[in-house]
C-alpha cells in the first residue's frame, strides 16, 4: 500500500513537474536575463518577505478533522472500515477516499466497524464496509444487521466469508436472502484481469495493484444482478479465468448486487491515475444513493500559473479563442512571484501590482467568461529547493517535497534530474494553521487590490498540502479546484508522515474531509516533453481520458492547460472532448 501511494503522487508530481523547461525557456525569452544591474523587486520588502522563513521542524499540533463531513441534507452514508491489524492506516485512508466520494450525494460519517452498535445503520441512507485485512473479523452486531435489515450496504473487498462463520446458520441466511454463497468464490490471477465490464463499456483495470481477486460465484439461475463483470485475457486474447480449465468461463463477476447488498470484489482505488476502475466504483455509489439522477457530460478547462511574469499577449489569445468558441474556463493565478535574480546571489519579487499590463490581461479574459481563482500565493516555499529552484510555479508551496534517484524508500535525495522521482519530505517550516491562513490571506489580498475582485476558489500549488494547510484554506475559501492529498492519522489524530498519503482525484464535485466543496480536475494536463519518469501527454491522451470518464453517469471531463504552449493543442483537446459529447460549463456548474 504505501508503494501504491508513493507511486500515485510520484505521477502526479512529475507531469506538473514536466514542465520547468518550459518555465525557464519563457523565462528566458520574456526577460533577456542579460542585465546585470539592479533586478526590478531585487530585495524588495516582497522577497524579503518571502525569502525570510524560520528553520527546522514546524512544531506545534495538527488540525483535526471530523469524522462526519458532506451536504447535510442529502444521502448519509455510514463508512465502515477496519482499524485493526497492519492494513489498518490503509484501511483508514480508503475509508476517507471512499467517504469524499460519498459526499457527493450528502454526507459521510468515518467509523471503525468494531466500534458498530445494533442496528446502527438504519440511521443512515447506506453503509460501505471497507474490508482490507483477511483474516479480519467484523462484529456480529454488523453481520447480522446486514442480513437482517433492508438498509443498502456495499461491501468492498475482504471478510465476506465471516457471514459463513459464527451463531446460528447465518450462511443459510445469507444464500437465502441474497441468493448465492458468501462462503463460495472464484481465485483468479490479477494479472489476466485487463478489463471489466461495466454498463456496455470495457473499463481498463490495473493488473499489478493485487497478486489475486477472489470473484463471487453467484451462479446463472440466481436472483442476483451482475453490475460488472471482469474479463480475462492473455497476450491480448480472450482466456479462461480458471486456471486449471482452459474451457472454463473467461469473464467473472466483478460487482454484484442483490436485495440490499452490493459487493465489490476488489478495493478500486489503487493506482487511480490509470486504473478505471476507481470509475466504476464512483459510479456504483448512484445505484446505492442517488438512482433516478439524470445522465450529463460536462466539462471544464483551467488556465494554469498565470502570474506577474505571464505573457499578456497569450493571455489575451487563449481568451479570444475560448470565447470564440464559446469556452467558459478558470484562470489560475499566482499572485506574487519570487524568484532568485539571474546570478543567482540575490532574490527578488514581484506582484500583480507591480504588473498592471498583466492586471489588464486578466481583466480582459474576465470580460470574456473567465473565472479567476487564486492558485497559491508565491507558489513556492523560502529559499530552499522544493523541489526545483525556489522560483515561483515551479515549486511547491505547503508542502516539501525533493528530488530523489530511488522510486521507492530509501529515498535517496539530490539534485534534480529529468530522471529523479519527486517524493514528500515533510512539512514546511511554517505549518501552522494561522501561518498557512496568513500567507493565502496575503495573497487574496493582492488579486483584490488589484481590481480583480474576491475569488472564490481556491487551488493548491501541484495539489500538495498538508493536512494543516487545507485546514487553512479552508478557513478562507469554501471551494477548491484540484486533486487533493489525503493523510493517515487524519481521523484517528496521528501526526501526518511523509508518503503515507493518498492522492485522489475526483470524477465529480465533492465536499471533503477538508471540509470544502471540491470541484474535480481529472484528466490532467498537455505536456511536450517527458520528465521525472512521466510520459509526455497529447491532445489525444486527454481526450482518451475524457472518454474513460463517460463511465460515470455524470461525466466529467476537467483539465488544465498552460498558455505558454501552443493553442494549436487547447483547441485540438477542447474540439476532441466536445466530439464525445461533452459541454463546456463554467467549472461552479460541474455536477
Ligand atoms: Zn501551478
């Protein structure tokens, strides 16, 4: 599991990261770099401010997040994980990831399923058990309610073979209301399961997350529905599943459904940068919660790090063509940049008030449908390298991350090269709550100040916080626009560590353990050169994940894009993700 993790940010990170060429080739061009004379904002109050940080470890206490989170007022779910055994900080951020997506319906409340009480769930709307260890066993009180009560539950992964133990006959009981045996399954090598069929769609599965999934056996006549179904495959030919009987069935029952109970063989969400699955899944939370809603695709786009050093010109292009085609987009801005001066001996820095032709540009693509959201406040961290340079963009802002040779621990930290993995480290120096409040304060501030109105949402710099930064933004904004990281220990009030952290991204609008509305970014974004081990991605990619997301009954397809690349590629990716059906929505109307 925590490889799981360590590779899912290590990807993320990289294709943000793919792009510091290209920062420094604009750069480059923008400002000759020739001057050696006073840099413009060199040693300024700004890049005092900025580049002035205290040393060491943060200190002092991290915020606490509630176990019950969502729209009041809506669906409840009841999320039930294990806690217990060495799969138990796994377990716990399945559980928050599963309990983001639940919110979308309403909301979540996180418990221990050893902590379940009689009939505890038919307070709520539905249950999710989340089982992560094997040999685990949940508690009585919950195998029988399930058996007993009509309240939907889905039940993922392991210790559906504890209903064929315990008082009484409660095997006899599960077959005779469901309709098959908990005790029966199918073993079958992950590695042949490419794919599962969901809904008239192949969805691609990821065959390395597990070495084997244990597939119901529900039987032809029962009364029990297959929602989708794993196929088996080998060297790209269709094969039998079974592994001593080359003539037996070569697709498998992947989710089922009967009376109350829908079960999910596998835990969908490892790997969801390219396991579809985790699609499925999301999906399947619909049927549990919310039937009857209506069908839509729409899509969103998002301008990325425009700041005092953007080139007007591009800005006022990217807007014309949008609006032409009748594109509403974001427009992430970075309101302050901090950079080291060309010989590198000095800082200096620089606002949008020291830019007013980039003021102008932003206000023109106002006139012309943009949103503008706040995207970080520098955007990078001190002096140090975080990872790269220190400079505005490239950097991460709350959270510290390093460039390291090794994929997995031991990490070995270094230079930055295209090939390095970039991993976490820890928290910045300055991880309070107030601190974090202060600093995205300050830099609001600026876009207010500088006639550009109060934005409403938030984005953090390449989607990476600690659990006491988010906890700031919170405090400021009631909406973010990313992919998030989500700690072990954020419920059971363990500090936050490095990597053992799940990165998600949503297929719809949420309202997380964070406590703030999500709107979803998850196709990513255009890449022309391929760096720290992530490939280069085309107009083509996106618009294949795009595709992907039609998945999901309310399809989503959202990315972002940089305007310093050629808008040859934003109009071939917004041409393609139209082609599929989708509308282009202002991002606060995505479902
Ligand atoms: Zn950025």
């Amino acid at each position: 599991m925590s490889k799981t993790f360590e590779l899912t940010r290590g990807q993320r990170a990289a294709w943000v990261a793919g792009l510091l060429v290209l920062v420094l080739v604009s750069a480059a061009v923008v400002f000759g770099l020739t001057n050696d004379s006073l840099r413009e904002g060199q040693g300024s109050p700004l890049a005092r401010e900025y580049t002035t940080v205290s040393d060491g470890d943060p200190g002092g206490s991290e915020a606490a997040f509630a176990e019950k989170f969502g729209q009041e007022g809506k669906a409840s779910t009841l999320v039930l994980y294990d806690k217990t055994g060495k799969s138990a900080s796994d377990g716990e951020l399945y559980a928050v990831a599963t309990g983001n997506l639940v919110t979308h319906f309403g909301t979540a409340e996180i418990k221990p399923v050893a902590d379940y009480a009689d009939n505890a769930m038919s307070a709520y709307d539905a249950v999710v058990y989340i089982g992560t260890d094997s040999v685990a066993n949940p508690p009585e009180a919950f195998l029988d309610d399930v058996l007993t009560l009509d309240t939907p539950v889905m039940w993922v992964g392991e210790n559906l073979n504890a209903m064929s133990g315990g008082q009484g006959d409660r095997a006899a009981s599960f077959r005779e209301k469901f309709g098959w045996d908990s005790g029966e399954t199918q073993t079958v090598s992950s590695d042949l399961l490419y794919s599962v069929r969901y809904n008239d769609r192949d969805v691609a599965r990821y065959t390395d997350s597990v070495e084997t999934v244990e597939s119901p056996v529900v039987g032809s006549g029962d009364s029990v529905e297959v929602l989708a179904s794993a196929q088996c495959r080998k060297d790209d030919a269709p094969v039998s599943c079974v592994a001593d009987d080359a003539d037996g069935a070569q697709d498998v029952p992947w989710a089922v459904r009967s009376k109350n109970l829908t079960f999910v063989s596998e835990i969908p969400l490892d790997y969801i940068d390219e396991n579809d699955v985790y699609l499925i899944y999301s999906d399947l939370f619909y049927g549990l919660l919310a039937p009857d809603t209506a069908p839509v695709k729409q899509a969103a786009v998002r301008l990325e790090d425009v700041g005092p050093e953007s080139d007007p010109a591009d800005l006022r292009a990217m807007a014309d063509y949008l609006q032409g085609a009748g594109v509403p987009f974001q427009v992430a801005v970075m309101p302050i940049h901090i950079a080291k001066t060309p010989d590198e001996n000095d800082w200096y820095g620089l606002s949008l008030l020291d830019r007013p032709e980039i003021v102008d540009a932003l206000k023109y693509m106002q006139d012309r449908g943009g949103t503008l959201i706040q995207h970080g406040t520098t955007h990078q961290f001190g002096t140090g390298d975080n990872p790269y340079s220190g400079r505005t963009g490239e950097d991460y802002e709350f959270y510290r991350f390093g460039c390291s040779a090794t994929a997995q621990q031991p990490f070995e930290f270094g230079e930055c090269e295209n090939t390095s993995y970039i991993r976490q480290i820890g928290r910045v120096s300055e991880d309070a709550v107030e601190q974090h409040k202060a600093r995205i304060e300050k830099g609001r501030q600026v876009m207010i100040d500088a006639g550009l109105g109060e934005p409403e949402i938030f984005e953090t710099p390449h989607y990476a916080a600690s659990p006491n930064a988010y906890a700031a933004m919170t405090e400021v904004y009631n909406a973010r626009y990313e992919q998030s990281d989500y700690f072990a220990g954020i419920l059971s009030g363990e500090p936050s560590e490095a990597g053992r952290a799940y990165s998600q991204h949503f297929p719809y609008a949420v309202h997380d353990i964070y406590g703030s509305k999500v709107y979803p970014e998850n196709l990513g974004n255009i890449t022309e050169a391929e760096q720290n081990n992530h490939a280069t991605r085309d107009p083509e990619f996106l618009i294949s994940r795009a595709e992907a997301h039609l998945a999901v009954r309310e399809s989503t397809a959202s990315f972002f894009f940089h305007p310093y690349l050629d808008i040859n590629y934003l109009k071939e990716t917004v041409e393609g993700i139209r082609g599929l059906g989708y509308e282009f929505v202002p991002v606060v109307e995505l479902q």
